[in-house]
C-alpha cells in the first residue's frame, strides 16, 4: 500500500507541500479512493503473479486471464490467473550438426553486365525514319485484353520506352516490334509464362494492342578510361572492372550468409520437437497479416488487388501463406530461445543501450519516433532483437565446418 502511495503521490498536490512531498497519510487522504484501491491490485496481482511463474517454473507464451476471488482493501487478496503455457522443447543436437559456409563467386560475365547497364545509361539516342531492329529503343502504347476482350490489368502502357532485345518484357513480345516503324499497329497474343511473378497470369493467354509512336537507334559509348572517369570515381577500365568485381562479391557474399543462416535455422528447428500452442499460434498469424497489408498499402494496392494478382482468395492466402509462415517463425523463434538459454547467451545493458544509440541516430530528426523508442515495450523488443541475433551468430559458429 505504501509504496502505491508513494507511486501515484507523485503527482498530487497537498497544501503547504511540493507535489510528492507530502506525508504519506495526508497523500492517501488527496487521492481517489477507486484509483488507489485499483492501482494497488494491479501492483499486487503483478508482483504475486511473477512469484507465482518462478515458484512452479511455469513460462506463458500469452497475458494471463485474471479473476479476482476476495479483496479486502489492503490486507487480503486472492485471485486466479489462467494462462496458455509453452510445453516442453527438444533441441536438436546443434553441435553435431556440421555445414559448409558458402563462398560468393563473382563471375566475369556479371561484371560485364553491369557494365553494359552504365554503357547503356550514357547511350546517345536519336530517333530514326527506319524499322526498328535489335537494340532499338521503341517508344510504345500497348494494351492487353482477355479472351473475353476485357482489359487486363497490369498489361498496359503509355509512353512506354522498351529496348528491343532486353528481355524486360514476356517471351515473344519484343520480337513481335522487331521490323516495325513509327506509327505502325501491331496485334498479337502470347501465353504469360507458367514461372510468371503475378501467379493469376501465369500459362494465360493476352491479346495485346501495340502503337509504335517513335524508333530510337541506341549508340553505346565506347568502355574507354575516358568513359570510366565520367560515370565512377575510378580512372581505367580495369579498375572500374575490379571495383565492381569487389562490390558484387560484398553484395553476393552477404546474401549467402543470410542464406546459410536461414537454412541452418530451419535444418535445427526441423530437427527439434516442440508443440506450439494455438494461441501464440493466432497471435503470430495476426501480425504476418498486419505486416503484410502495410506493404500492400504501401505499394498502392488493396488486398483485395493483392489477392486477384496471386489468383487466391482470404481463406486460401491464410492457408498457404499467412499459417505455414507463423508457425515456421514461431517454431524459429521458440528453438533459438531455448538455446539462449540451454547456453546462457544474455544481452548486457551497454549492448542494450549502443543500439538504442544507434537507432536513435538514425531517426535524429522524428521526435515522434524517438519517443516511441524509449517506451519500455519497444525496448524489450530491441532486448529480444539483440539476443536473437547473438544466438544466431553463436549458432553458426558451432555448425560451420569453414
């Protein structure tokens, strides 16, 4: 009781007394009745329902469901809390399993595509009286319509500069405007391909509407040092080759290792034995679908848009997608928790506090978002973020054969 006093004394005022420097007898008279007598259960339940967690070795995954069963103001207080608890987990032998970190190889001919990207980027174009031909640029309007002559969405353009022979555009469509002038119509229709990014157009057939409006020859500058000192800091051609060879491998290098982990996760957790309960479960799958509808909005479509593009409905994105990726993070998340512990692998409050620097740095300018980040939960995130990470690098470190 004192100690709630004291807490919501703080902020009370009490004539002939700075705010919180009161008696503490003459703060309980100041202050709401209800409120005290509320704020004490909560502290109490609190602090009796943590003892309870280490005394019987329990861990919940979810808040418990509270029921007061007596409370006589300041002297007695019974209650129950039921929770959903996390059941046994069985690791799988980690330190026996054993694989070979991979190492990025940057081949000769990605070094020369980037190239021909920077080549292409500095191109002269001029517009010519003439039919177009294999690394043209066609400047286009284009339309694509079902069988049922209905527009499909997504297969249409205005003003469209397309590089014949690039390949950016489905198999078949640039060879179609090959020998075509400005001005010319053009009508024909392709098959989408079967590995096709938007799954409801995969194996589809589009009947598409082409007007030529403009043919640009494309003239690339020559890769001399001369070229190389305009479009990078470096000076020869070489070194632009070797800068570029070293970037890719960093590149390349980084998306292996992120691989490697991910596949040592799942190997591990594939491996270990753990039952997750349905709650955390359905809490996961909630907030894969949150995420999800943010970067949907993000990039300007509906859900409802989303899900025509991938041919699926709610019930069977849920099914396929949202479940199967809750329970393989949850799974993840749960293995590399007992290891932290199975190894004793903890976050120090220097560690805690030279992220919260950093992320601090980054947002310097959002006050907002600075805010939001000393809140206590926030913390506990980045608390939880640290020693994931931290699991996961000593993890690695015992599986690696190199």
């Amino acid at each position: 009781k004192e100690h709630t006093i004291t807490k919501l004394g703080q902020n009370v005022k009490v004539a002939g007394f700075r705010a919180g420097k009161a008696p503490s007898h003459l703060i309980e008279k100041a202050i709401d009745q209800q409120l005290l007598q509320s704020e004490f259960i909560d502290e109490a339940l609190n602090h009796a329902y943590r003892s309870a967690l280490q005394e019987s070795n329990i861990r919940p995954i979810l808040p418990p469901n509270v029921g007061i069963v007596k409370f006589v103001p300041f002297t007695t207080l019974e209650f129950t809390a039921e929770v959903e608890v996390l059941g046994k987990i069985v690791v799988a032998d980690y330190k026996k399993l054993k694989m070979t970190r991979p190492v990025a190889k940057v081949e000769d001919s990605e070094v020369e595509k980037v190239i021909a990207n920077m080549q292409r980027q500095m191109a002269e174009k001029n517009e010519v009286k003439r039919a177009a031909k294999n690394n043209d640029e066609v400047w286009i309007d284009f339309e694509g319509f079902d069988d049922k002559k209905k527009p499909v969405k997504g297969a249409d353009g205005k003003d469209y500069p397309l590089l014949l022979g690039s390949k950016t555009f489905i198999p078949g469509f640039e060879e179609q405007l090959v020998g075509a002038s400005a001005g010319d119509e053009k009508s024909f229709t392709l098959t989408f391909p079967s590995d096709y990014g938007v799954k409801a157009m995969q194996g589809k057939k589009v009947s598409f509407k082409v007007t030529v409006k403009s043919v640009k020859e494309v003239k690339l500058p020559e890769l001399t040092d001369e070229f190389v000192a305009k479009v990078s800091p470096v000076k020869t051609v070489k070194e632009l080759k070797d800068d570029i060879k070293k970037e890719l491998g960093v590149e390349k290098q980084k998306q292996a290792d992120n691989d490697f982990e991910a596949e040592i996760i799942n190997t591990i957790t594939a491996k270990s034995k753990l039952d997750i309960p349905e709650g955390l479960l359905a809490e996961q799958a909630d907030a894969i679908l949150a995420e999800l509808q943010r970067n949907i909005t993000y990039r300007g479509l509906t859900m409802q848009e989303y899900l025509d593009d991938a041919g699926m409905t709610a019930e069977e994105q849920k099914a396929k997608e949202i479940m199967p990726e809750a329970e393989r993070r949850l799974k993840a998340g749960l293995v590399l928790s007992e290891i932290a512990e199975l190894e004793k692998i903890t976050v120090e409050d220097a560690e805690i506090e030279s992220r919260m620097q950093n992320l601090k740095a980054q947002y310097q300018s959002d006050p907002k978002m600075i805010a939001e980040l000393e809140k206590p939960e926030n913390r506990g995130d980045i608390t939880a973020r640290l020693l994931t990470e931290k699991t996961i690098i000593f993890v690695v470190d015992q599986v690696s054969k190199n």
